[in-house]
C-alpha cells in the first residue's frame, strides 16, 4: 500500500509541472486560437487569447499574412474559361498588288491562338481582351468542366484592349466584380487563367500599384490605368481573371512587362469599373459610348511642373488647353486649374482622369475638384461625345451583324467629298463570323449597295441584312483602289 500511494504521488507531482509548463509556455492558448480561426463566418472578427483574428474567408495567419487561398480560387476558377482562337493567315498578306486592290484567291494556313476569359453572366456572357479575338475566323470556348462551345463576338474596344463575347448555354458559373476603386496596393491577389495552355491555373501575390499608364494599348484614344501585380501572368493569361481573397473579379488580367516575354514580375489589369461600363455598352450598344471631358492638352503635376507654373501643390493634373466645344469649358473650368478629384476620387495621374472620364457614357454629370488661385472648387461637367454633343453616338447592332461578325458605321459628309461619291457604308470592324469565314472581305471596305439596292446609311444596310435570306452580293471598293469589288455571303 505505501508503494502504491508513493507511485500516486510522484505522478501527481510530475503531471502538475507538466501542466504548468505547458500553461506557462502559451501552447494550449495558441491551439485554441488556431482552431477558432476554422469556425467563424464571412463577415465576423471574432477576439480570442487577445488575438485579433481575421474572417475566415482570407484564411490569414495571425501575423495578417494568407497561408491558404483556396476558398478564392473554388470561387473564381470555374468562372474562367480557356478560349482557342483560330486564324486564317492569308498567302497574300504582305502582297502590295494584293493589298492594294483587295482581291485573289483565298489561300492561307490555318493558326491558332489561345487566351482566356471570364464569364459575367449565366446565360454565357463572357469578357476577354480584344487582342485573343483579334482576326479570329472561328472561336471555342471551353469551361471549367471541360464543356467546350463556338462563341461569337458581341463588340470589342480596342482603346481598352476589352472584348464580350457569348456562348450559347445557360446556367453557367458566373464571376462577381468588385469595386476597383477599393483595390489598394499591398492586398493579396490571385491571378486565374490558362497559361502556355495548362488550363485552371492559379497564382498569387499582392497588387503592386495602381493607376499604371504603360503606352501599350495602340488605339488613338486608349485608357490605361492598369492594376499592376506581382502575381505569376503568363502569355495566355490574357483576357483571365484577377480576383481578392473573395473570389471577385478586379480586374481582366491584360499585359506584362518583360524583356523576354514570360512573367519577370510585373503584371497588369484592366480595373474591374472599367470593366463593367465597356461590357454594359458592348452588350446594349456592340459599341462603346466613350465619354469626353473636354480638355485637349493635359499634363500629370510633379515637382518640377509645380515650380514651373507657381503651384504649391504636386499631385493632379494640370489643364494647358480646352476645347470650346467640350463639356469642361462649358462647364467653367480654366487653363491652369489643377483637376484633383472626380466624383470624390483622388486625382494623381492624367491615366487615372482618362479612366474615371471613361466610365461614363455622352450626356453623364461628373463632379470635378479643381485646384485654382490657391483655393478648391467643385464644379459639375456634363460630358459630351467626340462631336461636342451630349447625346449618345447611333450604333446599329443585331443579331444578324453579330453573326455576320461585322460592324459598320456611316461615312462622313468630309470622307464622302474625299472619295467622290454619294453614298456608301464603311466597314469599320470585323470579327470571327460568316463574313470573314466565306469572303476574304477587309476592314476599310465601303458598301455602295447590297444585291442592287443603293446605300445611304449604316442603318438602312442593317434592316435589310435582318430582312434577307439566302445569297447576298456586297459590292464596293477598297479606298486606295477605285476597282469595283463583290463578296457573296449566305445568311
């Protein structure tokens, strides 16, 4: 019996200072933290052993940093798709006699593409960069799942290198958008696409910088205020998905810059606000309603800028001229204000003015925040379109021009003086569809009549698209050549 109550004693003993010095240590605290973590919901912070813990949809440490972003790629990824483009690489391609009168058989190779993309919608809306469907002939699209369909192209815009395209299915995983201008530098990111064509791909890091203006978009009206990452982007993560911890899109992953043409560490998107306007007027429109300020010569404030022109400020932009026909000058802007804010958002770069302008369609009010005498003043500007006007530009969209992949626009009474003729249609865009697939049609084409009826008005040539069937003959020319030309299309 004495043994037995000394052996009792001696565990009770070293049981107690085993407890103690786990307890002293912090072990058990720290468990019971780590293990809270796992339980609570989406939209609460809970404290536990006086440690601030994160929602346990960023699956962060306790130091802040994510250790598992799982929950944002099951979010995204079955929302971006793998597009496959393919061409038609014409024999005749760099032919001047060929160029010059648009004619000759039509002999090339085939060549295929591949991008991404990100579908908006469940009804099979989806939006990519307009450089992957970029003289596309044909258009696959293939899901998360591996489903694949023919998509066609809804409208493009090349002065934000953005396009929307659409399959025809139902029920599909559809992306949200964030708000881009709550995106700030340092949160983490993940960048979703396909590429080198290894599909569902998912890489992260943190957004580097915003508001980036790279000059890569060639378009005479291009808006860059590129979301830059580190995130590993890759040729073939165009048109793909950069998303938050939530799985929401921030932006349309877009460029890279690198001096061999992989990922060197620098990344960039297109904002997700812009993102939404371009698709909502290429869903209404098949064209974009671009919005103008009004100023013709602007420059990004810096130091040097600032002492120049006597300013005690060195962030906005500066306004050297205006147009008298814009909405600025009618507006009350001057030359020599300094525009600070737009619509309660900071102004630092002439990249970020461009893209807060483009979000808005002719006729839209914008509150200004300009610096002027020393003093702040705010200031409401209606916007116009190109023409100084607040309506919106007329677009003619179908569903025959659609899949006809074909966009036209009327000549002006300038260009109709210019080529010395009454009427006519200009071919001002085209896309995969049947045009391209059965006529080796350009762009530039101008339609003087279809079958044997006269053209006066891109409108007119769209009813009477919607109206036939069978065999229709466009006969036209080429501007540089005045050499009638025919292309026979089946609708």
């Amino acid at each position: 019996m004495k043994n037995l109550l000394s052996y009792l004693l001696v565990s009770l003993v070293v049981s107690t200072a085993t407890l103690g010095i786990y307890h002293y240590a912090g072990w058990g605290k720290q468990d019971a933290a780590l293990s809270e973590t796992t339980s609570l919901t989406q939209n609460e912070t809970f404290t536990v052993a006086n440690r601030n813990l994160q929602p346990a949809y960023s699956t962060t440490s306790l130091s802040g940093a994510p250790t598992d972003f799982h929950i944002a790629a099951d979010e995204a990824m079955p929302a971006v798709v793998h597009i496959t483009a393919k061409q038609t690489v014409n024999a005749y391609a760099n032919d001047p006699f060929y160029e010059l009168f648009g004619w000759g058989p039509r002999r090339g190779r085939q060549g295929t593409s591949t991008g991404s993309g990100v579908i908006l919608s469940s009804d099979g809306y989806i939006v990519t960069n307009n450089h992957v469907i970029k003289d596309a002939d044909e258009l696959n699209v293939t899901l998360f799942d591996n489903r694949t369909y023919s998509a066609k192209v809804i409208g493009t815009d090349p002065s934000t290198d953005l396009g929307l395209i659409k399959v025809d299915a139902t029920g599909l995983p559809a992306m949200t958008l964030a708000n881009s201008d709550a995106v700030r530098v340092g949160e983490w990111v993940l960048a979703v696409g396909n590429p080198f064509n290894l599909a569902s791909t998912a890489t992260a890091g943190i957004v580097s910088a915003i508001g980036r203006d790279l000059e890569i978009i060639k378009d005479q009206m291009a808006i860059e205020s590129f979301i830059q990452t580190d995130a590993a982007v890759n040729p073939g993560n165009s048109g793909g998905a950069l998303v938050n911890l939530e799985g929401q899109l921030i932006g349309v992953n877009t460029a890279i810059a690198s001096p061999t043409g992989a990922y060197a560490g620098y990344a960039f998107a297109v904002p997700a606000n812009i993102v939404k306007k371009v698709v909502s007027d290429l869903k209404e429109f098949g064209h974009v309603q671009r919005a103008f300020l009004g100023v013709s010569k602007i420059r990004t404030l810096n130091g040097d800028v600032a002492r120049s022109e006597g300013l005690d400020i060195t962030e906005g932009v500066l306004i050297d001229q205006l147009a008298t026909q814009g909405g600025a000058y009618k507006g009350g802007l001057d030359e020599g204000d300094v525009i600070v804010g737009v619509n309660g958002i900071a102004i630092k770069n002439d990249a970020k003015l461009r893209e807060l302008v483009a979000r808005n369609r002719p006729g839209d009010k914008i509150d200004i925040k300009v610096y002027r005498d020393n003093r702040y003043l705010e200031l409401p500007i209606q916007l116009t379109n190109s023409m100084g006007e607040t309506t919106l530009d007329a677009f003619y969209r179908s569903d025959q021009l659609t899949e006809l992949g074909v966009e036209f626009r009327d000549l002006t009474d300038d260009e109709l003086d210019r080529l010395q003729i009454d009427n006519g249609v200009l071919v001002s865009r085209l896309h995969a569809g049947t045009l391209r697939q059965q006529t080796d049609i350009k762009e530039n084409f101008i339609i003087l009549q279809v079958n044997e009826e006269k053209l006066d008005s891109s409108e007119k040539l769209t009813q009477i698209l919607e109206q036939e069937s069978g065999k229709v003959k466009l006969t036209g020319f080429y501007p540089r050549a005045y050499r009638l030309v025919s292309y026979v299309v089946e609708l």
